[in-house]
C-alpha cells in the first residue's frame, strides 16, 4: 500500500493543501477526482483549497489505495477554522485600536505590546462579541490564562494597561475600566555590575565597533533602543555631549560624553564612515537588536562571566556607579531620562558604597 504525505502550505497568503505521492496511475486517477485540486509542476505536488468535508473526499478516494495520516492535518486546519473566526470576529476592533495608538504617538515597541496583548486576550474570548464581554471575562482571563501560565505581574500589568486603553477605545459600557483592578507590584532590585566586571567585559571586545557600542551603553546609561536610534548628529565632540532624541515619554535629554570614549568614537566614525545612523548594519540601516545581544553574549562566553548579564545591566550599573561616585539622584534621574524620582531612588538599594557604610549594630557589642 502507497503512503501519501499531506500538509499545508501557504501560497500567495491562502493556506493550501499538498499532496504528495509516488507515481501510480491509479492513484493519480483518484486524486483527480478531488474536487478543485490541480497540479504544481515546480514542488511535484497537488494543492487543493481547505473546505468543509475535503479530508472525508479524501478518504473515499485514497482510503483503500494507501496509507493517510490526517491527524495533524486536522489539527492545522482546526487552528486555521480558529484563526479565520479570530478574524471575522476580531479584525475591526483591532484595527481601531492600532490606529488609536498610532494617533496619540505610542512608540512601535509600545504599539506592539499592547496589540500582541489584546490579541492573546480576545483569542481567549473564542468570538464572544465586544459589547458582551464584562469584568469576570478578564477575572476568568487572568486566572485561567496568566495565573495558570505563571506569568509575571509585570505581563499582567502590560495586559491590563491595553485593555483599559482597548475597552476606552471600543466604549464598552459594561465594563467599568476602574474595576480592572492591577496586580501588586514586586520589588525587584536592579541587576548591577562590579566596575572590574564591566573593564573586563569591554577589555575582551577586539571589534572596534563592538566595543564602542557596549561602552556608549555603560558609558552614558543608555537603553539599548537609544543607543541603536543614535544619528551621527547626535555625537556632539566639541560640547563632550550626546543628545538622545525622543526616548521613552518621547523626551529629549542631553547627557555627557566620556571623554575616554571620545577618542575610540572619532576612530570608529573615520574607519566605518556609517551614512547615517551611528551603529549601522552591513546592508545599511540601523544595527539589529539580536546582533547587538550577541555582541554582549560572546563577550561574556569570552570574560567566562556565567552571569545571566542583558545590555540593560550596563544602564543599571551606569547609574548605580553614578551613584556610589557621589552623584546627586536628582541628576542621575536626568541622565536616566526618568519621569519619577521614585524610580531613580531603587540604586540607592544597589549603591555598595551605602550599604558597606552602614556600621551594623553588632560591631559594638
């Protein structure tokens, strides 16, 4: 008995059925029958449309010529049948909601996070209509979903900052959006490097380029889509500042420029001439984010650090050095670009100089 092989495929944004089957006259003959199938002479298969009651024609028609395994074709065609209702059901109120955010200037990363959020929640609903979705659906969505998936209380927070925003948008009047009620918040501390660590970390960057991109990160305390959205305007030598322009809140702010990198900032720009944003990648453009993670990946393999270290542990431990050296917080919240003192006074639990100076009370028994 011949073995038949089937799968989907998309073509041109419609998803497809493939068969493929070594040649046999006899089956070919009964494939033909299918309804709506046609053959591709590039791939060597038969595509046919998904359709209501095709995997039962398949089975009337090969079932006795070979072997058909159709279960997890079933299951990609349910989960299609799923996406197709999620549209159907769905497309509208997201596309509102996308242009209102584009319409009041949330960043593209921001955008993102709150349509990937809303999208997650309303597959949950299964195409319950809008207008019908009260406050004990988002109770049942975060336990059920959040709860059950262990997932942060900050992801939770993301989740409940879109819906309030989406349910504004939509205006739906049976849901109280101060009901929706936030998660407690939990005291993390920031991850901080040693100073020696960080000398290490750059002292193992051959790459020129490489290692003016993480010292401009640990350098001026920048967060890594600051550092990428860097023009070659933004380097001010002369004054020893960087501006970084519409940042998170779309603030500017100026911060100083090290004087030590100064000089490894003008070799880079007279060896790789970039055109227009500072850190470019090799076709143009601005340097991807994935490429800049595993410039600090292999520099840590390099040093042997086995610290789980991110790009923002640099920001953290810019601050927190700030901070130790005697820099007012007040300051080092400009640097930062924080809207609250609040979230500046977290190094204070970090600063090492601070906490080493508090005498315990033990020393004087």
């Amino acid at each position: 008995m011949e073995t038949i092989l089937l799968d989907l495929k998309e073509q041109d944004g419609v998803e497809l059925l493939t068969i493929c089957v070594p040649y046999n006259p006899i089956l070919i003959a009964a494939i033909r029958k299918i309804q709506g199938v046609r053959w591709d002479p590039d791939y060597r298969v038969w595509k046919v449309p998904p359709r209501k009651g095709l995997l039962m024609e398949l089975r009337n028609n090969l079932g006795e010529l070979a072997k058909l395994d159709v279960s997890e074709l079933r299951k990609k065609l349910n989960q299609i049948k799923e996406q197709e209702r999620f549209r159907q059901a769905y497309a509208l109120p997201l596309a509102r909601f996308s242009a209102w955010l584009k319409s009041k200037r949330y960043s593209t990363n921001t955008q993102k996070t709150y349509l990937d959020a809303i999208s997650v929640f309303l597959k949950f609903m299964k195409g319950k209509p809008i207008a019908e979705i009260v406050l004990q659906d988002i109770i049942q969505f975060n336990n059920e979903y959040i709860l059950y998936h262990a997932y942060s209380s900050s992801y939770q927070n993301q989740v409940v900052n879109a819906l309030k925003l989406f349910f504004r948008v939509e205006e739906n009047k049976r849901i109280d959006l101060d009901e929706i009620h936030r998660p407690r918040r939990s005291f993390k501390l920031p991850n901080v490097l040693s100073k020696e660590e960080v000398r290490q970390i750059l002292d193992s960057l051959k790459n020129l380029k490489h290692k003016v991109m993480l010292s401009l990160i640990y350098a001026c305390g920048l967060r890594r889509s600051e550092l990428l959205a860097l023009k070659l305007t933004d380097i001010m030598i002369e004054r020893k500042l960087l501006l970084i322009r519409q940042s998170k809140g779309n603030k500017d702010r100026v911060v100083p420029l090290s004087q030590k990198l100064q000089g490894q900032l003008e070799e880079y720009i007279k060896s790789y001439r970039p055109q227009q944003y500072l850190f470019e990648g090799q076709n143009g453009g601005k340097y991807s984010e994935t490429s800049l993670a595993k410039v600090l990946k292999n520099a840590l393999m390099e040093t042997g650090n086995k610290k789980a270290v991110s790009l923002h542990w640099l920001r953290h431990s810019y601050a927190t050095h700030l901070l130790e050296s005697g820099t007012d917080l007040r300051y080092i919240q400009e640097l930062l670009g924080h809207k609250s003192s609040r979230t500046t006074e977290i190094y204070t639990h970090v600063s090492q100089k601070k906490i080493q100076g508090i005498r315990s009370p033990f020393d004087d028994l």
